[in-house]
C-alpha cells in the first residue's frame, strides 16, 4: 500500500469494518518519517495501533521502506 497518506484513513477503516483480518500480508509504506515533529509523533503513534491490531487480527503488517 503505497497511498502517499492515504493510507491511514484506509487502515482505519478495514480495522473499524473488521476487514482486515481478510488480508494475511499487507506491505505498507506509513509516511510519519515525512511529517513535521508535531504531526510525526501522532502518526507514528497510530501506525503502532494499526500493526497491533492487524496483529490481533492475525494479520501481518510489512513496513515497506
């Protein structure tokens, strides 16, 4: 999952709609390592919580680059 961004709004969504348990792998490229410091720390926070909940969902998430 390459979205510039999106990603984020679209992980949320597979988690909210419990849909990402139908995914084994999904490789995606989280973005926080480009945001300014503020918005970087919230990010980066969020990515813990969807790797965890894919996780949970047996799930594995890749970071890619």
């Amino acid at each position: 999952m390459d979205i510039e961004g999106g990603e984020y709004q679209v992980l949320e969504s597979l988690i909210a709609k419990n849909l990402i348990s139908r995914f084994e792998t999904i490789y995606v490229e989280f973005h926080s390592q480009y945001m300014e410091e503020k918005s970087k720390k919230l990010y980066f926070a969020t990515e813990k919580i969807f790797i965890r909940n894919a996780k949970s969902s047996r799930t594995r998430m890749v970071k890619w680059i």
